[in-house]
C-alpha cells in the first residue's frame, strides 16, 4: 500500500478535545523510530493513526505492512513474519521473505497484538529489541530498519499482569503509549465525522442528501456509538440510501440511534429507567466539564470515590 505524504491526515477529524491533544503527538511521533503501541475499543480508528505515522513521517516512500495477528493462524504465523528457507518444513518448496523483511526500512504494524502466541512474543521480542533475526529454517542473519507499531482493542497492561502477555515485550512496545478515546467521548467529532462519511457517499453517487436534518443531528450526536466511528460509517451509509437526497431525517435512522436511552424523556412519552438517567446525566457532565473527574463530582455532589464507583458500574471510560 502506498500513499502520497499529503494524503497522511486524510479522514482524520480533529474537533474535539481528546484528538486536538492527540493530533500534534502523532505529528511529532511520526518523525521517530521509536515503538508506539496504540490502545483503543475496536473502531475507533487506530489503523488510520498508523498510517499516519508512517505516512507522515520520513519512512513514507518505504513498506507499510500490516499484521492483521487474529486472521492467520497461530501455526503459520511464524512463517509469516519471519519467512522461511526452501526445505525447512513439509510444503517449503522455495525460500520466502516474511513480513519483517518486506516491511525493511518501513513500518511494520501488529494489529490486535494481544493475540500473538507466547512462543511468538519471544522471537518478536528479540527483532523489536536487535532490529535482526533468521528465516524459519535458515542460519543467515537478516538485518531491518524497521519501525515498529501496534495496536491492541484491550488493556495490554492488564494482560500483562495476567501472565497472557509478556511484560518484557510489553515495554518494548509501548515505549510510546498512545491512547485513542471512544467516539462517546469525543461528542464534537460525531458530526464532523457524519458529514465526512456521507460526502463519501455522495461522491460514490450513492445518494444525493447533503446534510443531516436538526433532529438526525441531535440523535446522532447524543448516541453513545459503542461501534466507534465504524458503526458511525455504517449508520451514515445506511441513512443516506434512505433518503435519497435533501436533508437526511431522523427516520432514515436505524433503531438503536432512534431509541437511544439518554433522549427518550426530553419530550417524549416514553420513560427511562433511573439507571438510564443516571448513565446519561454522568455523561452530560463529564462532557461539560471537559472530562475532570473533579469537577464533575462537585457538580453532582458526590465524592471522586464514589464518582468512580458509578463510572465502574456504569461501565463509562
């Protein structure tokens, strides 16, 4: 895959505060070599930001190779990565570079790393650390440049305490952890995102509606999209072949946005629960107060203890 350098922050929204603090780190990250490890629920968009340190920064012209960990099998993955010589197991008619050798002086990104195989995460371990390893098979010591990046969709520091994931590589990884926040809590994106995303239909010629009617607006910013940005692009795509053109209503919205729990009292006959309520109104102050735990528990009149129990209850990052 290849990209010219001024396509690097192509689909990047950056209007709300967690990415307006997390635009200029990646900027400067993209002119190192050092390790990011980029943390995230699925869908949130850690692929695009390791494009864009590689697409950002000086190593654009060489590889990118991605590592999707989950989707080859545990017992082909160490030919995958490191390659292998002719004869070195049943089936090796030829020698065969592996994707640390592909990548070279590029960028090579471990998407989902939690899933690698212990006996994995030892050999990785040495080329992340020596920049050098050997094909399966083979005695001849290959030398890289590579940068490396990964992403994990759970807290890899947790695995590491729970002995599924090697502390040692760990740190190696993550010499530069990188955090990319739920769309829940970036509300100022949601639109920007949903205009992006339906220009993208327009442009395909897939529909012909140019914007969002207030209400449509209103849900889709107040949904908690547990689907990210992708379940953002879905329900975009979706609702522009709905309505077909003028301004996208509220109806051309699939269910799970139009019964969203935090709307259902302003105006309407139906009631939420009071655990709904709570969730919503922990929310709506958070985002009021730009995220302090300390300022939101003054607000609701509770300790920062006991704000941090509903958070845990609620499930609310």
């Amino acid at each position: 895959m290849s990209a010219p350098a001024g396509e690097a922050l192509a689909g990047v929204v950056a209007c709300s505060r967690a990415m307006r603090e997390l635009v200029p780190l990646v900027v400067r990250l993209a002119e190192t070599r050092s390790p990011v490890l980029l943390e995230g629920e699925s869908g949130t968009g850690k692929d695009l930001v390791a494009h864009w340190l590689h697409y950002g920064g000086p190593r654009r012209e060489a590889p990118f190779i991605k590592v999707h960990c989950p989707s080859i099998p545990s017992e082909l993955l160490e030919s995958e990565l490191f390659g292998h010589e002719r004869g070195a197991f049943t089936d090796a008619r030829q020698a065969k570079a592996g994707k640390i050798e592909m990548a070279g002086s590029g960028t090579l990104y471990f998407d989902q790393v939690q899933d690698l195989a212990p006996a994995l995460q030892a050999k990785l371990l040495r080329v992340v650390e020596e920049r050098r390893f050997e094909r399966v098979g083979g005695t001849r010591t290959i030398e890289v440049d590579v940068r490396f990046v990964a992403s994990s969709n759970v807290d890899l520091g947790a695995a590491v305490r729970d002995g599924r994931f090697r502390e040692d590589l760990f740190h190696r990884l993550a010499v530069v952890p990188l955090r990319i926040a739920p769309l829940r809590e970036r509300r100022d994106d949601v639109l920007p995102l949903a205009a992006m995303f339906l220009e993208r239909e327009r442009e395909a010629g897939k529909t012909r509606a140019t914007g969002f009617a207030p209400e449509a607006a209103e849900l889709l910013r107040g949904y908690l999209w547990p689907g990210n940005a992708r379940e953002l692009r879905s329900v975009v795509e979706r609702a522009a072949l709905v309505a077909g053109e003028g301004l996208v209503p509220s109806a051309a919205l699939p269910p799970q946005v139009l019964e969203q729990p935090q709307t259902l009292w302003a105006g309407r006959e139906r009631r939420p629960t009071l655990q709904a309520v709570e969730l919503a109104y922990i929310r709506h102050v958070l985002d009021s107060v730009g995220g302090s735990q300390t300022r939101a528990a003054a607000v609701l009149g509770i300790s920062r203890k006991a704000l941090w129990e509903k958070r845990r209850r609620h499930g609310i990052g």
